[in-house]
C-alpha cells in the first residue's frame, strides 16, 4: 500500500501512514491519531544532532486479523526516536501510563521550579 500523502510503502494492515500519520486508502477509522514532535539536542559526544521524539496518540481501535478475527487495542501512545528520516527505536505506552508520565513530568517540573525559587 502507497500513502496517498507523502508516497511512501506501508505495510497492507497499517491504518495510518507511518510517516506522515495520513489515514490509509481502505481502513475505515473512527478517530484519527494525533502526533506532536519534539526537538532534541545532543547532550553527550554521542547523541544525534538530528534526533526527534515523536509522540502519537491513538483511540481505541479494532484491528481486523488476517484470519478474519479483529483484535481490540486500546488507547494507547506510541513513542518513537527518529533519527533523520527513519525510527531507530519505539514503545507504546498504554493510556493509564501516559498518565503516570505526565503526573512525573508535571512533579519533576513544579519540584525544579521550587528549588529555583528557593535561590
């Protein structure tokens, strides 16, 4: 399958480009997913100058199964690392996790905050 968007080859079960996030030709979807990008900087000799985290939101969706099956996934984020034009690693996160990394950044930040305005 060709996104009809950016061009690029997906696989035939894939409902969203994975590159630019357009919904697929033939999948029939609820709710698209949203995807925010963050810019990295090299902090270490060995980090990529280019690297990118892409966040990406997706509701519930039920997947059909080449069996003819359908497989319920549940709201979850996918997290990847992109490196120039290419993912060099990635994890989902279910949605009760997402929650617990957002109560960590939210903490971390107010915490770091508190201690510059103790100075």
């Amino acid at each position: 399958m060709i996104c009809p968007t950016c061009e690029s080859e997906q696989p035939d079960l894939h409902r969203y480009c994975y590159m630019c996030g357009e919904h697929l030709v033939g999948h029939v979807a609820p709710e698209r997913k949203t995807t925010q990008l963050f810019m990295g900087f090299p902090s270490r000799d060995n980090d990529a100058h280019d690297a990118v985290l892409r966040v990406s939101r997706y509701p519930d969706a039920v997947l059909p199964q080449p069996d003819g099956s359908v497989r319920l996934v549940r709201s979850h984020a996918r997290i990847s690392i992109w490196e120039v034009d290419r993912p060099v690693c990635a994890i989902s996160l279910s949605e009760g996790e997402v929650e617990r990394l957002i109560a960590y950044l939210e903490k971390s930040q107010m915490t770091g905050r508190a201690a510059r305005d103790t100075r």
